[in-house]
C-alpha cells in the first residue's frame, strides 16, 4: 500500500498546534495540581494528628477538673470555687 502525502490548510495546522499546547499544558497542571492535593492531604493528616492530641489533652484535663471540683463537693456542698480568689465559696448553718 503506498502513502501519499498532502498539505494541510494552515488554519487547521495552526487550530491542532494551539489545542495540542492547551492540551499539554493542561497536562502539567494536572500533574502540579495532584502533586498539591498529595500535599495537602499529608498536612491535612498532621493537622488531625495535632487535633487529637490536644482533645486527648482537654478531656484529660476536664477529667481531672471534674474530679477536684467532686471532692470539692464533698467538703464544701453547694460551693462555688473562685479562681480569680482562690477560694471556695459556701453557705454555712448558723
């Protein structure tokens, strides 16, 4: 079978040759894109990481608040702690 060969209009040679390059440099930013979300992901993990970390902290901390303030509780009923003050407030029967 023998080829022939035929010139083109270049119109349509200068249409294929843009598109080609649209098409390609859409290519290289798909790659960079998918390179950013594989980063974001990764620091988007560290940052759940860090998350669980501190609500690990805070629970440990309330727990050990709501423990004092239980004790608390037993020595002076219905008392309120001020911070600030350092005291406990309470009522007592006259």
């Amino acid at each position: 079978m023998a080829q022939k060969e035929e010139k083109l209009d270049e119109k349509i040679v200068e249409v294929l040759r843009e598109n080609q390059q649209k098409a390609n440099n859409a290519i290289v930013s798909l790659g960079e894109v998918s390179i950013r979300i594989r980063d974001l992901e990764k620091e988007l993990e560290r940052v759940e990481e860090i998350e669980q970390n501190l609500l690990k902290e805070y629970d440990q901390s309330t727990g050990t608040i709501n423990a004092e303030l239980q004790n608390l509780q037993k020595t002076y009923p219905s008392g309120e702690v001020d911070l600030q003050r350092g005291v406990v407030i309470y009522n007592v029967e006259e």
